[in-house]
C-alpha cells in the first residue's frame, strides 16, 4: 500500500473525526454517563477521608540534619499564618535540649546509646503533648473562637519539627495525633514532608548555616562545629529509614524543591500549600512593592476637562515617580546582577523554579561555579523586550493591577518591558459601599455597622469584600513572586500591598492595615538565610509630597513598623526632626478651660515667643480644629512648621473638642452632639483666650466671655455679643485665623458663617459641610433615638448621678487593650473602614492615641499595668439627631464668600472621596481663593511625609493674605 500524502492523511482524519459517535473520541473521550462502581468506590477512599475539612492538621517533618527542614518549618508557618490558619512550630530540638539541660554531642544521637535514646524519645513525647494540647487550644489561647458574628473560626496547623527518622518514631506520631480513643471528637489531619538532600553544594551551604546559627554549635569553633554535625549526620545515617508506606499523606522534596514526589494529598494541601513548596526559593533575588504613582490633580483635570475616576491616568506627580522608578531600578538590578555574577553563577532568569538558583547550567560541584566564573568576563545583559527584538537594560519581572495608573507607572518609554497585569491586584473591593461615608452607613446599614466595628478584618463590604478575601486571590501572586529567580517588581494599591507586605514582613495578618505605604516609595525585600526577608525602604522621588531633607542616607537602614524594635522608623523619626530643626523657638504646652455648663476643655498652645520676652504684638493667632474622634494631636507635625523661624510672632491654639483627647464628656443629660453644639463650645474657647483684649491693647476684636468661663488667666465674666454686632474696628491685625481639619472645617465654616468679624481667613484641610438628603431626615432621628434608648441604660446606669468626683462620665464597656500598640493598631485599622483608599500613617496614629487614652481601672485590666482605654465618649459613636441639608450647606457657604473671609481649601489625593455636588457646591459658592490638590491621605496633615507641603501651602498662603 502506497503511503498516504499529506492530503489523503487529512482526508482519512476528517474521516474518523466523522465516525462513530459522531465526534472524535481523542477530543472527547467516551460520552457515556459514569457511573459508581465498587472499583471507583475502592479507588477514591483516601481521596472521601482527605478532603474532609479539618479544624486541626499536623505537618510531621522527616529528614537528617542540614536537610533545610527548620527552613521549611519557619516558611511554612509564614504562608499558613498569612493564610487566615493558625500555626506554629514544636521544635524537639528545643525540648531535647531542656531534658538534656543544654547542647548535646555527636555521641548522644548515637541508635547505640539508649539512655541518650530515652531521653529523645521523652523529649519527642512532651513536644508531641504540647502540640496537641495546643491544637486543642486547652492552653487558654482563644485563638480559635470568634470574637464576633462575622469571625471566621481559624483551623490549627501544627508543625513537627524534628528527623523523625524511623519507620517507628513516625507510626507513634501518627498514632498519637489519630487515636480514635485519645483523640475522641478531635479529628486530626496528618500529612508528612519528607526533605532529601543530596546535592553537595546545597548541602554545605546547609552544614554552614546550621553550625553558625544553631543553639547546639555556639561558640564553637567551626572547624569543630562542622565535624560534629557530620558525625552526627552519619549516626542518623546508619538508622535512617526513608518514607515508603503509600497508605499514608505524605510529600517527598529533593533538594529544596528540584523535584517532588506527593501521594495521598488532596483538599488544602494540593491547592495550597503544595504550590508553596514547589515555589520557595533559597537563591537571593530582590523583591520591590509600590504603590502606583500619583494620578492627575486638579488642574490637570481642568485643563482636559474630566472628573475624578477609578481608570484616571497618571498625573505630572506620578509620570515624574514612573522615570524616578527606572532609574531606582535599573540601578537596583544591574547591581544584583553583577553581585550574582561575582559569586560564580549566572542562572537563565527566564526559568524560576530552582531553589538554589544553579539551573540549566549543568553544573553540580564548587569546581564546575569556579569554571562558570573563569569563563565569564562580563554580565550578560541579553534580556528581549515584549516585542521580541528590542533589547532591555535589565531582567526583572513585573506584575501590576489592571488599573491604568498601575500599569502606566512601569510603562517606561523605549523599554517594553513584558507586564502581567493581574485583577488580583486590584484594591479592595467595597461593593455597594463603595464612595459612602461612614456615618451614612452607620444610620443606614445599622447591623453591618455593628459587625464592622466588633470586627473590621472579615466583615464583608455588601457585593464586596472583607480584608480576608484578599489573601484568597493573592496566594496565587505569593507563590508567582516566591518562586521567581531574578528581581520582581509588584506595582498596586495600598490595601491589597499591606496585605502583600504581611507576608514578606511575617506580621499577623489582621493587623496588616497598621502598614504604612508612603508614596513614591520603594519596599524592597531580600531573602534571609532562615526562610525570613529582610526589608528596606527607598524614597525615589523628591516631591511636594516628602520632605526637601536629603534622605539618600537613610536607605540603606531598616524600616519596620513593628514599634517593639528600638530600630523601627528611624526614617521617619529623622524626617520629623529635621523637618522641625527650624522651630527652636516654639515651645508648646497644655491648657484648660472650664465652660459655663461644667464642661473641661483642653488644648495645646504653641508659640514662637519666649517666655521672658516682653510680649510683642501678635500678628498671627491660629485656632485649629480637630477631626471626628482625632484631637489635638492631629496638629503635632503641622502646627512647629507654621510657627517657623520665617513667622512672625505667632499664637496657634489646637482644641480637643469635648469627649475628644483630654476634654471632658457632655454631661448625661447634656443636648446632642450635632456639628452646631461643636460650634458653640469653640466660642466659648474663643472668649476664654481673650486674644483680642491682650497684647493688641484696644485694637482688634472687642469680645465678651460667655457666661462663667475661668480662663487660665482668670479673666473676667462679661455678657455675650448681641446679634452680630460688629464690634471690631474692621482691622484684621488680631483676628482669628481659623483652621479645621475634616469634622473640624465643618465646624470652622459653621462659625465663620456666624461670626465672620471674629476670623481673618478660613482653612479647610479635607473638609467643608456634609450635606444629607432632606428626605431622610426622619430616618436620622429613629435611628439616633434607638440607638439613645439602647445605650443610655447601658452606659448610665445611674442616670445623671454617674458622673465621677472630677465631672468625668466613666465608661463601663470601654474595651480594654493590653498595651499601647495595640490600641494604635486598632486606630490603624479604623482608616481602612473609610470610603476610598485611604492610608494612616503609624507615626500620627500614635500621637492621636497617646492622646486618646488612659490608664484601664483596675475593674477591667486585672493585674496588667499597660493596659489601657480610649477615654472618648462612646456616644460620639451614635448618629446625628439631625444633620445639615444641601439647602443649609450652601447657605453656609454663601454666607463665608459673602463675608469676604478669604478661603484656603487643600485636600488629599487619596482622602476622602467627595460626590459632584459637593464639589460644585465649594467652587461655586464658597469659592476659595486657593483650592490644591496635595499628595498624602485624609490626614495629610498629621503624616509625617505628607505634611511639610501642607505647611508650605498653608506659609504661603498666609503670606499672601498679609
């Protein structure tokens, strides 16, 4: 038969694509329907008894010693604990040590030596006993019970650490985790992971790290530190017996990964952690996290004529930090390049699975890398761009979210660097929810409200969603960057980068929105030896958004916002004091006041006068306003910059409103706090300073003291102005200039628009009046009378007469937090709960809390002496009896711009998201005479790198106007 050209073979394809069954069988198998049998049934057993969902699951590590297992304990705990389980490590080691009171000898792992023999097997036992009593959690740990409706319960995962070197050791294990009699109702998974080892290279690398850091080798010399490894290496040796038994789960790695051999794992482990394994990676290779650059501001929206977007491109800002991150980067990678080079092997970057790094090079011995070496002169730079031809400067893979600012941040101009644009990148989700304000949904979405607040990590934005599902869709992003060779660059969002950052920082993941990301930064993490990463933090971008101090010094340093290491935020630190070097003559201190209905006001008062100079006149008299549930201390970083070695002599008063910061609460039957009660409790600040009738003799404006205030000076009880009667002489020179911050530039505009002849200008920092609609006006006052009725009979038990001896209202459900970092972190995550992507930096989160709290009485903090309280009102927390309409608002407005008080309105790029009619409503009818858009968040004025351009705005803005 003659054979088949290529048309007949085609033909005779067709042909038996047009058989029986009408399809092809090698496309689509069989169409019959599957059905049980009692061989499918006997085939999937193991599969039905390990796919069941188990609270508790045990990971038993097997392998001589410097086979990486302690490494693949301290990863493994990592990524399980990022994941939302709870892990840890029970290292025998440890115990055996403990039972043998300190390091042991060669000899003592000897099969031979039964007393030494003992003494393993009792230490094995209590670490065993402790790992199950943990995954129990009969250790009092609570860990595993939800704290609130929307909880998630946290499986346990348990980590063997030891050689478990025999057949029989590892049968004991096994029976001990699974006894059906033991462990009654306690269903325990166990899942072996064997590592083999027999590379010699990685091997010395192991023997090398393991003699320098083990608790069993130090001060030892290391000549003599290697030789006892190797002898007791050779003990185990000679009783080793690898894994055999396929009834058993259990994974075989080779080489830290090279190659891996799985049986009987299905569920969790084969979706999860067994992608983890494969991906981890020994090799050191640079990993850098940003946040997309800065987009268009407002006068770049203008001049295009386009609104505020989710798909808005980047502005001048963010394309000057796009060039800035090429240059950081190519000088970044081509260093790790030549550092790699120089150590003898230059693996293909395109690959990524080895963990060593030593991939398609064929070589296996320290001979074969010094031969690499001795054939190399220079670095290979023959990296290919996306379009195939033209040639990049450096490797490094690169991943962004789909946002175009994201993807433009690293669309560098002639370099078509390839980009895996991932959704899974994209920031948090907040579903219907998504631009609302918190106090809408607290009188709207009541319920969900709640649960937010008892707990913020898994409460679920509504067609959304929670900080919990963002491990979900980035676990696939971790085992793509873990398993990388070469330098990665990931560019996102703050609230997908803090969890991302939790995981390279090994930080629980339910505190990952304390992290801070500051713009035009640069994290970057190298591998440690131990299995950990190291971090660093680079500023590439000097901008109005950072401070003008040179800080090309600090990048070599640590950053970490962990605030229990003495050598965390140095870099900040050093910002603030040399951003304040010019401020020597400020001085700033506490004062009081007590107002005519018993409430104490506090505030802070700086000033650039000293103490024993014969007081000059004042040009400058500042009064800050604060934001809802801030204080005073918002105004720490802001307030030394305003009052400058440039500044004239200068007054700034900062208030804690009451139930804020130090101030007293409203007495219980006290009236509501609505925006206009604020209003009035700053006037009465305004008449206890006196500013007009001090130092300024006559002139300036003429006040009277409302009612029985007791001023710092005691100064005189007068009578109240009577219907704006204009008892000025019309010169500005004492006036008041008044600034407010969020809730505190309502309050500001509110009172300018009543008493214009107090104020010289107005200064709204992420702010103005929030309007509601009209309509709801009903729905505001049921939902703040039942929310009144439920908590009054809570909070007052006694009625009026719960008041303590000083007129403090004491707080019997003031939740108690162990210390003072855990009360920041708490303040931390309240930002992520806010509309937009808003961030807080930890050095201002500290300064509202030091502020915020107290001591916890001893009723509630037992026998802790760090515990402590937030001591505001909790009902500050309660809707609003009533709240402005649009109508209202813009009648507000009218009245400041017809008053002619000048208006500086700055606002944050990522603060708080406004609507178009609020927008319209501040360039129409308020008309400020400066109206900027500045880099930093909704407390740009309290984070340390976005407030000297706040400052330098508000000085020359204040200069204008003089």
């Amino acid at each position: 038969m003659a054979p088949n050209t290529t048309g007949n073979m085609q033909e005779a394809l067709n042909t038996s694509q047009e058989g029986a069954g009408g399809g092809d069988y090698y496309a689509k198998g069989s169409a019959e329907a599957a059905t049980e049998s009692a061989l499918t049934l006997q085939k999937i057993q193991h599969r039905l008894r390990l796919t069941k969902k188990a609270d508790r699951l045990v990971i038993v590590l097997v392998g001589l010693p410097g086979r990486g297992k302690s490494f693949i304990a301290r990863k493994l705990s990592n990524f399980i604990t990022w994941r939302g389980s709870d892990c840890k490590v029970f290292n025998v080691g440890r115990y055996r040590r403990l039972a043998a009171d300190g390091a042991c000898d060669a000899d003592f792992f000897d099969s031979k030596n039964s007393a030494a023999a003992e003494l393993r097997q009792k230490a094995a036992r209590l670490a065993l006993e402790d790992m199950l009593q943990w995954l129990d959690n009969e250790d009092g740990s609570g860990a595993a019970t939800p704290t609130s409706p929307t909880s998630v319960r946290k499986d346990r995962v348990g980590i063997f650490d030891a050689t478990n070197s025999t057949k029989e050791r590892r049968d004991w294990v096994l029976k001990e985790c699974t006894c059906r009699i033991k462990r009654a109702g306690k269903p325990t998974g166990v899942v072996f992971v064997e590592s083999i080892c027999d590379d010699k290279d990685l091997l010395h690398a192991n023997y090398m790290t393991k003699v320098k850091n083990s608790p069993d080798y130090r001060d030892m010399d290391i000549d003599v530190a290697m030789a006892d490894l190797l002898s007791r290496t050779k003990k185990y040796e000679e009783a080793y017996e690898t894994i055999e038994d396929d009834e058993i789960s259990y994974i075989k790695i080779f080489n830290l990964s090279s190659k891996m051999l799985v049986n009987h794992i299905y569920g969790r482990m084969a979706k999860s952690i067994v992608p983890a394994l494969m991906s981890w990676n020994i090799g050191t290779r640079p990993v850098f996290v940003c946040r997309a650059g800065q987009t268009m501001n407002e006068a770049e929206r203008a001049t295009l004529n386009c609104a505020m977007s989710q798909s808005e491109n980047l502005g001048k800002q963010g394309r000057a930090f796009r060039d800035a991150l090429f240059s950081y980067m190519r000088v970044e990678c081509l260093e790790f390049i030549n550092r790699r080079h120089n150590a003898a092997f230059s693996p293909d970057l395109n690959t990524g699975t080895s963990i060593s790094g030593l991939v398609n090079r064929g070589f296996t011995s320290h001979t074969n890398l010094a031969a690499l070496d001795s054939q190399h002169t220079e670095v290979e730079v023959d990296y290919v761009g996306s379009d195939g031809v033209t040639p990049l400067p450096f490797p490094c893979h690169i991943v962004s979210s789909t946002m175009p600012r994201a993807r433009q941040t690293v669309d560098w101009e002639g370099m078509p660097y390839p980009v895996e644009m991932l959704s899974n990148l994209n920031p948090l989700d907040k579903g219907d929810f998504t631009g609302k304000e918190l106090e809408d949904l607290a009188v709207k979405h009541p319920e969900w409200y709640n649960q937010l607040v008892a707990d913020p990590f898994y409460t679920r934005f509504p067609g959304g969603e929670c900080y919990g599902d963002l491990t979900s869709r980035l676990e696939s992003v971790v085992v793509d960057i873990e398993q990388q060779v070469g330098p990665v660059l990931v560019v996102s969002h703050v609230s997908v980068l803090q969890v991302l950052v939790a995981y390279f920082r090994n930080q629980p993941i339910e505190t990952c929105t304390s992290i801070a990301l500051p713009l035009n930064t640069v994290l970057k993490f190298t591998p440690a030896k131990g299995g950990g990463w190291k971090e660093t933090q680079h500023l590439v971008l000097h901008s109005p958004s950072n401070s003008h101090t040179d800080l090309n010094s600090m990048d070599n340093g640590m950053y970490c916002h962990a605030p229990a290491q003495t050598s965390g935020h140095t870099f900040i630190t050093r910002v603030l004091s040399m951003s304040t070097a010019s401020s020597s003559r400020t001085s700033v201190t506490e004062r009081s006041y007590t107002c005519s209905d018993g409430v104490k006001l506090a505030a802070r008062h700086w000033t650039n006068i000293a103490a024993d100079d014969a007081r000059p006149t004042t040009t400058r008299r500042i009064l800050c306003l604060h934001g809802w549930l801030d204080n005073a201390a918002s105004f720490n970083r802001l307030a030394p910059l305003l009052l400058d070695s440039s500044s004239p002599p200068t007054e700034l008063v900062a208030l804690d409103f009451p139930g804020h910061g130090l101030s007293g609460h409203k007495s219980v039957d006290g009236p509501p706090q609505l925006l206009a009660e604020y209003a009035y409790y700053v006037a009465e600040l305004v008449e206890a300073l006196d500013w007009g009738n001090k130092g300024g003799g006559s002139v300036g404006v003429s006040r009277t003291v409302v009612g029985n205030i007791n001023s710092i000076n005691g100064s005189a009880k007068k009578a109240m102005p009577q219907d704006n009667a204009d008892t000025s002489d019309g010169s500005d020179t004492n006036k008041i200039i008044l600034c407010g911050h969020s809730m505190g530039s309502g309050v500001a505009t509110v009172l300018c628009a009543a008493f214009p002849e107090w104020f010289s200008s107005l200064i709204l920092l992420e702010g103005g009046l929030v309007a509601r609609n009209a309509r709801d006006a009903g729905k505001h006052v049921r939902a703040a009378c039942q929310r009144r009725l439920k908590s009054n009979r809570t909070l007052f038990p006694n009625g009026s007469s719960n008041e303590s001896a000083d007129g403090e209202v004491p707080l019997p459900r003031a939740k108690v937090y162990s210390n003072l970092e855990s009360a920041i972190e708490a303040r931390l995550s309240t930002t992520q709960r806010m509309p937009g992507d808003q961030f807080l930096s930890y050095e201002a989160a500290r300064d509202l809390v030091l502020r915020a709290t107290a001591p916890a009485p001893s009723s509630l903090a037992s026998e802790n002496s760090e515990a402590i309280v937030f001591r505001h009102d909790p009902r500050l927390q309660w809707p609003s009896l009533q709240y402005y309409t649009r109508e209202q608002v813009e009648a507000f407005f009218h009245d400041v711009h017809e008053s002619k008080i000048p208006v500086c309105f700055l606002y944050a790029a990522d603060g708080w998201p406004v609507d178009s009619w609020a927008e319209g409503a501040v360039r129409e009818i308020l008309r400020p005479g400066t109206l900027q858009r500045l880099s930093g968040s909704h407390h740009f004025h309290a984070d340390p790198d976005s407030v000297p351009a706040v400052a330098r705005e508000i000085n020359a803005w204040l200069d204008r106007m003089e």
